[in-house]
C-alpha cells in the first residue's frame, strides 16, 4: 500500500464544476462564481482570499484550520482552472513531467 493519498478528488470535484457550468442550478456556489459579473475576477478574488487565509492558518500551527482552509484554497483553485480550461490532468501531466 502506497503512503501517497489518493487525490482523485480533485478530479471528481473538478467534473463537479464542469456539471453544474452546463446545467446551472439555481441555488449551486460555483454558477455564482462562474457567472459573476466581475468574470475571473471575482474568482481569482477568492482565491486570493483564500490563499490568505492559508497563510494565517499556517502561522497559527493549527493543523486542522490549514486542512479547512487548503481545501478551500484548492476548490477555488480548481473552479479558477476550469475557467480558464486547464484541468487537473494537465496539472498532473506537467508534474509528472517535472519530476520524472
């Protein structure tokens, strides 16, 4: 068994956000972010917001605020790529790559 966790997740959350672009329900966060009248703007805003909070949960040594506010990082991560069209594939693609 490999000590290195599954991060298949990712993917999952990511085919998430692509589902809820195409079908747009009503009451679902990531519409509110990808139809945003300040466009990638506001989504980088919460990534930058994010981040931030990363940073100061870092700080503070509290490991379960960090894993709180990393996973919130990388969500917002992951609807920030989706706009752009990367996916976590190509991240991955270009990790493996570098780390061969």
């Amino acid at each position: 068994m490999s000590d290195i966790p599954d991060l298949s997740v990712l993917n999952t959350v990511y085919k998430i956000i692509e589902e809820r672009s195409k079908t747009q329900p009503e009451d679902s966060y990531v519409c509110a972010l990808l139809n945003d009248p300040k466009g990638i703007n506001k989504i980088l805003e919460k990534v930058g917001e994010e981040a931030t909070e990363t940073i100061i949960a870092v700080k503070d040594g509290n490991k379960e605020e960090i894993v709180y506010e990393t996973s919130d990082l990388l969500f917002h991560l992951l609807v920030m790529l989706f706009e752009c069209g990367v996916t976590p594939d190509d991240i991955s693609a270009e990790l493996a790559r570098r780390f061969k």
